[in-house]
C-alpha cells in the first residue's frame, strides 16, 4: 500500500495510523510500563503533545536515555517509522481532521448512510 498510494494518488500524502501502531507494541509497551511506573504516562505525553518535530526528538531522546532504551530493537523500530506516524512531521498537511482508519471509516459510514444511495 505504501508504494501502490504515491503512484495512485500522486498529490495525497500517506501516514500510519498511530492506533494500528500502538497496537502492534501493545505487549511490548505493556512490559514497559509494568517494569518503570513512570514510563507510560511520559511515552504518552510525547506522543500526545503537539510538539514540533525538534521537540519531539529531543523529548524521545530524553525518554530514552532516562529508561536506558537506547538499543532497545522496539523503540529503535518506533523510532525509525516516526515520521510515518508521528504527528509533529505532518502538521504542515491538511487532514481533515483524519488522523486514523477509525476516523476514515466512521466518515465512510456517513457517506454511505446519507449521500450514496445503494444499487
């Protein structure tokens, strides 16, 4: 899809929805937040801040080097698709609002349901 969306759609703009990745680590970021009780809740406010992308760097490195996770192979995955799902490297695109596939198919439904009538 990655490749197939920038040949089909050449002036759209493609992103990972950060829900689809979170679930991805979910058992991984589980043990982390099991194993530093603080850890949560600052991950969770870097991705939640609406920070620039510099920012966002330096608090992921900050993150990091407080946790020890520098060679960590989960956060240095998360860390190489950032700008694929990281809102700080997309603020400069309009969305319309979309940030995730549960946004796109909840306005799928209402298209469906009000403007195009079945056949």
């Amino acid at each position: 899809m990655a490749k197939a969306i920038p040949q089909s759609f050449p002036n759209t703009v493609h992103r990972l929805c950060r829900w689809h990745i979170m679930k991805k680590y979910r058992e991984y970021l589980a043990l982390l937040y099991k194993k530093y009780k603080t850890f949560k809740e600052e991950f969770t406010a870097i991705l939640n801040w609406p920070l620039m992308p510099t920012e966002f760097e330096d608090a992921w490195a900050e993150l990091v080097h407080k946790y020890n996770l520098e060679n960590d192979q989960m956060m240095m995955q998360l860390w190489s698709d950032r700008k694929m799902w990281i809102s700080a490297y997309y603020k400069n695109i309009f969305c319309a609002r979309m940030t995730s596939t549960q946004r796109s198919e909840s306005m799928n439904h209402v298209l469906k349901k009000g403007f195009v009538k079945g056949t």
